[in-house]
C-alpha cells in the first residue's frame, strides 16, 4: 500500500500504535507497565546521595533519582516528569523541567516567551499563529512553543490545544504542594502519542485487527531477526547485550573496492529505523565496515542527518582507536522484547 497508514490495535491486551509508509513498518509503539514518558508526579526527597550530586525521591511507582537538587531537603515537595525509561533495577529518570506537550502546542512554566517552530517558514502563517499565541497567553507567565504541526492545521483546533495545555498546567502547578507522593498526570498512551506525533496526513485504522490486515504483525516477526538488510546487498547485525547495543555492518557479496564505504552510508541511512523499532538506545557501538578514512567526515554528515529525522535525542560521540563509531541515544523507548507480551 502507497502513502501513510497510521494502525491503532492492540497486541494482545496491550495498547500499539503502528505507522506504515508505503507497506513499510516505520514507527512502532506499545504501551508497558513502566511509568510512561511524560507522567508528572509530586515526589517527596527522600535521602541524599552523596557523592553522586543527587537525591532519591518516592513517587507512588517507586523511587527516582534527581540530580537538580540545589536547595532541596528530605520531605520537600517536588514536581518532576518521567524523561524516559530505567534499565531494570535502577530508579525512574526525571526531570524538574515540567513540559505540557500535545499536538499542537508545549506549555513550558519555567521558560516565558512565546515560540514557533522554525521548520514553519512562512512569514504570514507565522503571523498568524503569533497572534493565536498572545490571545490564549494573555495573562498567563508560562511559555509557550508552537509545534510543527501548527503549519496546516484549523486556527480554532490550535486555539483549543493551547487552552487545555495551558488548564492543565495552572491546575498542575496549583497540587504541586503537598505530603505524600501523588500521581499527577499520566503519560500518553501509544494511540494519544501517535495522534500527538505523527501528525503527518495519514489513513487512520483503528479498528480490531488493524495490525494484522496491514501486515504489522509480519513485520513485527521479522524485527525479532538481528539482521537488517541493506541497500545494495549489504547488511547489519543490531544486537543488544547488557552493556550496550552492538551494530556491526557487512558488505555481503560485494568485493568491489567501494563496497565498505557504500554499505556504510546505508547503514547510516538504516540505523535509526533499526534503534527505534527495537526500541534501543544508551551506548551504542558502530563497528563498520572498512573503508578510507577521508569518508569518515562525509559518514557523520549522513548519519547526524538520518538522526535529526528521528526525533530521538542522540548523541555522535565519535571514533575510537579501533576504528568503531560510538552514539549515546536516550532510552525514550523500552525494549520491544520487554514490551511485547508473552507468546507473541
């Protein structure tokens, strides 16, 4: 099937949201019973930890740590959003930084001013949407930031997205104070984060069975292989260990004096698709195929900009003595492994 499919399923009794692009699984997400991104909760500091620069607070899911702690007690009240996922064992990751993201607009308490995106380029557009911004922050100190999505859309629809994120703030911050841990908002699920991100025109599947009748599932079955196949006949291997995530790129069949650094380039145009999909990120080591090292400067170029299509912060760290390249990616995502239930 042409064009972009947007299916909203369920694996089992698990909450999934699939995007397809021209039949091509490109965007995956299923929902877990960790504390999802973006869920705000009143901690309470519990105890210092010194020398690590930090403080452990109780949430009612468990404990978190926090490294902005200047000025703060054991039993302050603290307002803070779940930034990602733990590795197992280890405690929530969170921030003080509160955002209130939606579709169209991200209400920032901490940081005034009124923003648009600057992928929007049209200068009257960009007029238009400045004037929606002063009309519905009239009166309030928080910030605002307009998103992409505000290019194309209805005027009224952003007025309200603005309103409720901004109600949702003030009511927030208003039982930011408080004794005990308490659960503020929950995160979004994969069908208001699809919604919420893929905002790009799509068809909309959200009936029973959508996954199995546009070939999610399939595609799902051939993530669980750590093989890749590339452009040109080459391929990769992503493996995951304890420690880090292994990519390790091979030209197949092609001997020619090219081929290392051409499997390269497609694999730099591969590897984002791959991390997402598997829902992969801290250290990742990149051990390449050979090739001259006057094209290294050329493969960061295409791989940074393969990353900034995929809206999962991630660090170019750099080569090594080896000659592996090495990434830092935040884990925004657990582990399709983790997230895929049992039997499927």
């Amino acid at each position: 099937m042409k064009g972009r499919l947007i299916a909203l399923d369920h694996i089992g009794e698990v909450e999934a949201a699939a995007l397809m692009v021209d039949g091509k699984l490109e965007d995956l997400l299923i929902d877990s019973d960790a504390p999802r991104p973006g869920t705000i909760y009143r901690a309470i500091a519990d105890r210092p930890m010194k020398g690590q620069g930090g403080m452990f607070l109780s949430t009612p899911d468990g404990n978190c740590f926090l490294r902005q702690t200047k000025g703060m007690a054991p039993g302050d009240a603290v307002l803070v959003q779940v930034t990602g996922y733990s590795e197992d064992g280890k405690a929530i990751p969170v921030t003080t930084d509160v955002l209130f993201k939606s579709r169209y607009a991200i209400i920032t308490p901490d940081k005034p001013g009124l923003n648009i995106s600057r992928s929007i380029h049209d200068d009257d557009r960009r007029d238009i949407l400045h004037g929606i911004a002063k009309a519905e922050m009239q009166g309030s100190e928080f910030g605002l930031i307009m998103r992409s999505a505000c290019a194309e859309a209805d005027d009224d629809e952003i007025a309200e997205d603005i309103a409720a994120m901004l109600d949702m703030a003030n009511a927030v911050l208003a039982d930011a104070q408080g004794k005990e841990p308490e659960k503020l908002v929950e995160g979004d699920g994969p069908h208001l984060l699809a919604w919420r991100e893929w905002f790009q025109p799509a068809t909309i599947d959200s009936e029973a069975g959508s996954f199995e009748g546009n070939g999610v599932l399939d595609a799902i079955d051939e993530l669980s292989s750590a093989r890749v196949n590339l452009d040109g006949g080459g391929f990769m291997y992503v493996e995951p260990t304890r420690a880090l995530v292994a990519i390790d790129v091979n030209t197949g069949g092609d001997s020619s004096h090219a081929a290392g650094t051409k499997v390269n380039f497609a694999a730099a145009r591969a590897i984002p698709r791959a991390l997402r999909l598997r829902g992969l990120g801290g250290q990742i080591v990149l051990d390449l195929a050979p090739m001259p090292k006057k094209e290294r400067r050329t493969f960061e170029t295409s791989l940074r900009a393969a990353f900034k299509a995929d809206g999962i912060d991630t660090a170019l760290l750099g080569w090594t003595t080896l000659g592996h390249f090495e990434l830092q990616r935040k884990r925004e995502r657990r582990s399709l492994k983790e997230t895929l239930p049992k039997g499927v």
